[in-house]
C-alpha cells in the first residue's frame, strides 16, 4: 500500500515557495519594524527642528546674526559626524536593540540641556550633545532594515526610516509651536526630550532580529530569511570581508558617499531655515511660520512614501536586474526634485509652500533610494554598519555646511534665492555621480566581477 504521508520538504523549497507568494499573504507582522523606525526618527528631526522654530527667540535673546545662527545649527553635525563610524561598528557588534536605546536618552537630554541653556557656550554644548545622542540613528536604523526588509521591499523600509526625517518637522514644528506660544521657547524641549526618553524604552521592549522575535509568525521569518539577500551570481567566489579602508578604494562607495551629501544639503538647508525663511520672506509670525512648516513637511512626508512605494513597484517588475532598476530610479527622482530651481521666482505662499514639499519629497526619497541602493550593492554583511556609517558620513559632510553657507549667504545678499541655486546644482552633481559609479557591488575589483 502506497504511503499518503507527504515528504518534509527541505527549508530551500519551503523559500522557493514563499518567495512566489505575495508579501501580504506571508504575513504583515515585519512592518511593525519600519513604523518604529519612522517613530525614532521623527523623534530625532522633531528636537532639531524645535531649534529651528525657536531661532527668532533665541536670535533675540542671545543677539546672534544669520552668520552665527547657521553656526549653532551646524554644530549639531561636528559630534554627529565625528561618531558616525564608531557608531556603525558599534551597532555591528552590539546589535541595534541596545545601541538606539542608549542613545535616544543622550539626544533626549541633550535636548533637555538647550531649554535650560544660560549663554551661548552653553546653548552650543546642547548641540554638541544632541549630535552624540543621534549620531547612531543612520547606521544602526539602516543595520535594522538591511535585517528585516526583503530585498524587494527595501526601499519601502528605508524610505520609512527616512520619512521621520520629514515626520519630525511636521509634527515637531506645530508642537514646537504651539509649545512656544503657551509656554515658552525653553520648555518646548523639555517636553520634546522626556518624550524621548519613553520612545526609547518602547523601543527596547519590542525590538529584536527576526531569528529571534517571538511575535513573528514563523512562515513570515521565513519569507524574511529567504529573501534578504539578493541571489548571488553562479559561479562567484566567496566574499572577502570589507574594513572602512577596502570599502573606500570600490567607485561604488564614493557613489553613494557622494549622491548622499549632495541630496543631504537640501534637507539641511530647509531644516535650519525655513521657519526663518517663511518670517523674513513671507512676512509670517512664529507660531504661524511653525504651522506652515508642519504643513509643508507633512506633505513632504506622504509624497516621499508614495514615491519610494512607486520605486519598489518598479523594482519588483526588473527582478532580473534589481541594481539598475534601482539606480534608475534614483535618478528619475533626484531630477525631479530640481523644481528648487523655481523657488526664487514664486511669489504665492501657497505655491511656495506646495514647490518645497514637491522639493523635499523627492530629495527623501533619493536619500531613501540611495540607502537601499547601498544594501543591493553591498556583498559583506558584516561590513553593513560600516557601509552605512560611510554614506551618513558622505551626508553630513555637505549637511553640515548648508546652515553655515546659507548663513552667510543670506547675510550677505539680503536673499535665498542664491542658497536655493546652490543646493539645486548639487542635486545635479548627484545625478551625475550615481550615473558614473554607483554601478558595481562592494567589493575588491578583482572580486566583484567573479
């Protein structure tokens, strides 16, 4: 008599056949991760932008000129930078549980520490401190996607990362706001840093790998373990482990380096000023300056989600070449976000408003698609924390200047209009760089075309 018992079907098979379903049916468990992130990382944007709605205030109290102003907003950036490598290998090897907890609370009270700044020398240790404190949140928050997302759905889970970054001034701005008005500029960021605080224990109490959370299902772990990774090429040889240094000498790595700062500028340039920029140019009050830049943000942020969701479409339909449809991708929506150029030129506020969200939700998307462009091309996972710490580097290095420059620049030429140029070229830069060398995974050259 012939047996009806049904063979066990090895672990391959059981991917192989997940992998042909549709992510939904697998389960919807794994997105509880990208929503966290989008919380820590609105957080982090919410208590930076908190100083930019205050600037008026603060100007006014301490005396300061745009010049000095966009020097306090850029020494954020100097820790910030400064820790971002040690920051990438730390999260490598403690893993990002730990890593995001310990550090919401130090930006939290470093936030704690600008309400109750005194003086100036004060008010830039706050800054220093709130650098330290995020310093982690790129490299550790792209670790957690390059552990969860599928690779299809990366740039999905990255542009949810990267989304807080224009979650946090929507919301923070209005809070800020509001804040400000009822009760003053210093306890807006008492309120915002203990907030922090309870984020971060959230966060510690949820959080864990998908080998080992228990509230995953296990044919969605499954699914996740089985399509992290991109199939390797037949034939290729083992991969060779990447330090900073052999990431550095790949053309790939100074692509992503690059598009990074040159998409990060804007970002920067439109977190330091533009509450400023909507009461100098278009004649608003604080706390109306602080509505219209939530306004502006919030539609930044679904934007940017709906264009990295088109992006993933996009990809999944050239599985066959991921990388390039992915590459391809960047580009589009870099070029897009070039509209900064019609900016000097807008006279309505509405219009002003609607241009720079369009501005915005591309340039996060880009920095979104430039991540997840990244975790394609990257072969050694136990160089991914560096990998990122790199890319957040390449950022930072042009973030940092864009408050400085447009400082001085405003002082200088009673105008925004050459600040807007100037970011609008560097978007170009990007589109060129990506072109050029984002191309090759990350790895030796004589390896990457094993």
């Amino acid at each position: 008599m012939t047996s009806t018992n049904t063979p066990p079907q090895s672990s391959e098979a059981v991917s192989a056949v997940l992998s042909t379903r549709a992510p939904s049916a697998i389960g919807v468990r794994r997105y509880i991760i990208p929503v966290g992130l989008l919380l820590i990382m609105t957080l982090g944007y919410a208590d930076r932008v908190n100083f930019s709605v205050a600037a008026p205030l603060i100007l006014a109290e301490f005396g300061l000129t745009k010049a000095a102003f966009g020097w306090l907003s850029s020494s954020f950036n100097w820790s910030y930078l400064l820790l971002l490598i040690p920051m990438g290998a730390l999260s490598d090897r403690i893993g990002t549980r730990l890593i995001l907890l310990i550090f919401i609370v130090v930006w939290s009270l470093g936030a704690g520490i600008t309400g109750m700044a005194g003086s100036l020398t004060l008010l830039f240790v706050s800054r220093l401190v709130l650098g330290v404190g995020e310093s982690p949140i790129n490299p550790a928050g792209n670790l957690v996607v390059r552990e969860w997302a599928p690779a299809s759905e990366r740039g999905f889970f990255a542009g949810m990362l990267n989304t807080g970054a224009l979650v946090g001034p929507a919301v923070g701005s209005v809070v800020a706001a509001q804040l400000i008005e009822s009760f003053g500029w210093r306890a807006s960021f008492f309120a915002l840093g203990g907030f922090g605080v309870l984020v971060g224990i959230l966060w510690f109490a949820i959080y864990e790998t998908p080998e080992r959370a228990r509230w995953l299902g296990a044919e969605e772990r499954t699914f996740i373990l089985a399509n992290r990774e991109i199939n390797p090429e037949p034939g290729r040889k083992a991969v060779r482990s990447m330090t900073v240094l052999s990431l550095l000498q790949t053309k790939s790595m100074w692509g992503l380096i690059i598009t990074q700062g040159c998409a990060v500028y804007t970002n920067y340039l439109f977190l330091s000023f533009l509450p400023l920029y909507l009461v100098d140019i278009r004649g608003l009050k604080n706390i109306g300056a602080g509505w219209a830049t939530g306004v502006t943000y919030g539609l930044a942020a679904v934007g940017s989600l709906v264009i990295v969701a088109i992006s993933d479409r996009w990809v999944r339909r050239h599985r066959d070449n991921l990388v390039r449809a992915r590459r391809t991708s960047l580009l589009v929506t870099l070029a897009l976000a070039l509209v900064l150029l019609a900016l000097p030129w807008l006279s309505s506020t509405g219009l002003i408003i609607t241009a720079i969200s369009w501005v915005l939700a591309f340039a996060f998307a880009a920095i979104a698609l430039n991540w997840a462009l990244a975790s394609d091309l990257v072969v050694d996972k136990g160089s991914v924390g560096r990998l990122f710490a790199l890319i957040t580097i390449g950022g930072n290095a042009l973030g940092l200047a864009a408050p400085i420059v447009t400082g001085y620049l405003i002082d200088w030429t009673k105008s925004y209009s050459l600040p807007f140029i100037i970011a609008a070229l560097l978007l170009i830069v990007g589109m060129g760089v990506t072109a050029a060398l984002s191309r090759t995974p990350l790895q030796p050259a004589r390896q990457a075309g094993s």
